[in-house]
C-alpha cells in the first residue's frame, strides 16, 4: 500500500470514525441479547416440551456461527478505532483540532480556520502533514 492509498484510507477512517464507535456498541448489544435466556422461543409453534423452548441443533449452530461473525466485526472495528486514537494522540493540538473538525466532523475549512487564526490554506497543509503523521503511526514507515 502507497503513502497516498494509506492517507486515503485513514481519511476514510476518520469520516466513519463515529459510526464505528456508535457500531461497536450495537452489536456488543446485538451480542449480548443473543446470549441471554430464552433465545428460540417461538409462540407460533406447538410447544415441543414443557419449557416451551424451540431447540434444534441447526439454530445453536447458526446462532454460532452469527456470535463468531458479530465478534470478528467488534475486533475489527475496535482495532481500527484503537489505531485512529493512538493516530490522534501523536499530533500536536493543532494538527488533532484541524483533523477533527475537518475528517470526523466534517467541517468546511471556514467554518473552523478563524476559530484558530490560520488560513485555510495553511489549514490544507497541516491537514495533508497529519494524515502523512498519521499513516506512519498506523502502517509504520516504508
């Protein structure tokens, strides 16, 4: 992967970087309800025993394989907000200001600049060596 396809990657991150939080937390919660009492109930069946529990070795097998998958997922993107965190905290308050108002919370370059009295100009170009810094954080150097 080249230093542009990393940046663009990591840019990537930064505007999904909220929906990947927000995405941890629900299937972490998706996870957890799989894994309470009284999945496979089923009321529109005939009870099949005194429990009145649906139970068949096809449905705990999929309700595996759906645990495993959510899990993956959670790893996955938990990984990738690790790594933007550890990103962000290399920069210098500047730079972090610029790249969370620009990347994650998706502000025009005037709508933040003269909050930090720089040009949006110079703004573009702090931005561009952050994601540079960033990239060597996440990837290491080449």
């Amino acid at each position: 992967m080249n230093r542009y396809t990393q940046e663009q990657q990591i840019a990537e991150w930064l505007r999904e970087y909220n929906s990947y939080k927000a995405g941890i937390e629900n299937l972490t919660e998706t996870l957890n309800d799989l894994s309470e009492e009284g999945l496979g109930i089923n009321y529109d069946k005939d009870p099949s025993g005194p429990t009145n529990k649906f139970n068949s070795r096809v449905e705990n097998v999929v309700i595996k394989i759906d645990k495993l998958n959510i899990k993956h997922r959670i790893k996955i993107m938990t990984n990738i907000v690790n790594s933007v965190d550890r990103a962000l905290a290399s920069l210098t308050d500047i730079q972090r200001k610029i790249i969370i108002s620009r990347c994650i919370e998706g502000k025009y370059y005037y709508q933040f600049c003269y909050q930090l009295c720089i040009s949006e100009r110079t703004a573009r170009r702090i931005k561009k060596e952050a994601l540079h810094q960033m990239s060597i954080v996440i990837f290491g150097k080449e």
